[in-house]
C-alpha cells in the first residue's frame, strides 16, 4: 500500500447540521481539508444503495441495491475493499447498523466490529474505541468507521436539524477527532454522509436528501480549498489513488487527484 486511509461515514449528516453542530472540529476539518458542502449523493437517498455507490463507484442502476435489503450484483462490480484485498491490503469495518456489512464481499474484511446502535448509548462512541484499539494493534490498511446515531437516533427519533440531532453529528464528529488526533500523521482521511434527511426521513430526490459534504484530508491534498461540488461517486477513485491501488474499470467516478495518479 503507497498510504493508509480512514473512511468516515456519518449517516444522515446534512451539510447545514455538520455547520450548525457546534463541533470546533468542524471548523478545522474545513481548513485542513479539500472539501465541497454541495457533495451529490444517489438515488434513492436511502443507506445501503447510497453507501453501495460509495466503495463501488456506481448509481444503484448499476449495482443493483435500491433498498436497505442487499441484492448480489447480476454483473458484479469489484468495489474498494475487493481492490484493496487484491493489491494484498487489510481492510477492517466497525459498524452500528448490521445491513452496512454487505458493502464488501465475504473474505475481504480482515477485523470487523459490529454493535446495534439500539443496544447500548453511545455506541458510536463505543465503535470509535474498538476501532482504535485494532489501528494500535494491527495498522489496518483501509478503516471504514460507520457512524450510525445521526440518523437513526437523531433524525428518524426525533427529526433532522432537532436540537437531538445536531448533538449526535457534533457528537460523531468527536469520534473522528479523536480517530484524526492520533493516527492524523499516519493515515489519510475521508470524511463524509450517504445522504441528508428532512422531517423524520429521506429516501426523496429533495436537496436535503440528495446534499452531502464530502471532505478528502491528508497529503495528498490542498487544506482549505472548497470545491463547487462533489459526488459519492468520486469517492472511491480519489481512495484508490490514495492508498495506490487499481480502480475498477466500471467504477464511474473521478479521482481528485487522477491528474496526478
């Protein structure tokens, strides 16, 4: 592997709630990241096909995913973590919501840790400590931490930008704080939402389903440059080059930095 990667994704986390949270830690991710709040998520705005286009590349039309129920790809797409395995990489997942497992294949994630958001308080809390007790112990390659509260305590419990829901995104993003303060130096992140909400829900094509903000943070990239706009597709192109791997024919995003790779 050239470099190692964080992803995080904060379900549900509107660009206005990342804003409006209170997080101090928002305020740096801003100037330490390039970044776009205009990111586009898929349709429909709904967890497992958007976080399916998030490591595959591709519109739910493609991979097939349209609800939170996993379908197996009529023609299969390779996603990052199968990449990353092939390039002979370890990938672990920690994870609140069990559904969110389906976005790599089996044998591909080497260390995973799941708890019920609904099991315990805090549990994104409780996943951000197992998650850096692995980086301590084993240095995975690629660490995908799921952040799951925002949206099913915050926003489907009580209502997305409610007082409850702007806690657990200021409280999330304390997760990362803590993951970026202590392996900031060694591993590249990306930070991001599968989709927005409004009222108690989401799932529509309405700009606050549909807008994300994407943040890519490490070398690689420019601190404190806004981009007009990004999408979920891109991802996983930019976390290829990052980490030196080879993107997936089919995948359709662009790299930010495939002027470079």
């Amino acid at each position: 592997m050239k470099k190692k990667l964080v992803i995080v994704s904060i379900d549900g986390m509107r660009p206005d709630g990342f804003l409006k949270c209170g997080s101090p830690f928002a305020d740096e991710i801003m100037k330490k990241a390039t970044y776009s709040l205009n990111g586009r998520t898929v349709f429909p705005s709904v967890t497992l096909p958007c976080h399916m286009s998030i490591f595959h590349s591709v519109p739910p039309e493609r991979h097939g995913v349209t609800t939170n129920t996993y379908t197996p790809m009529v023609r299969p797409v390779n996603g990052l973590f199968e990449q990353v395995g092939y390039a002979g990489g370890v990938s672990a997942i920690f994870y609140g919501w069990d559904n969110i497992r389906d976005v790599a294949r089996p044998g591909y994630v080497k260390y995973g840790e799941f708890i019920n958001c609904f099991m315990k308080d805090h549990t994104d809390g409780i996943l951000t400590d197992r998650c850096l007790k692995r980086m301590r112990e084993d240095r995975p390659d690629l660490v995908f931490l799921y952040l799951v509260e925002t949206d099913d305590k915050g926003g489907h419990d009580v209502g997305w930008m409610s007082e409850t829901y702007l806690e657990y995104v200021k409280y999330a993003l304390g997760c990362v704080e803590r993951v970026y303060r202590e392996f900031g130096d060694e591993y590249s992140f990306i930070i991001t939402a599968d989709h927005g909400g409004h009222d108690r829900g989401h799932g529509t094509d309405m700009p606050e389903d549909m807008t994300v903000p994407i943040f890519f943070m490490g070398e690689d990239f420019e601190e404190g440059k806004e981009l007009p706009e990004l999408s979920v597709l891109d991802i996983a192109p930019t976390a290829a080059d990052v980490m030196g791997v080879m993107k997936a024919p089919e995948w359709e995003g662009i790299s930010l930095l495939s002027e470079v790779s």
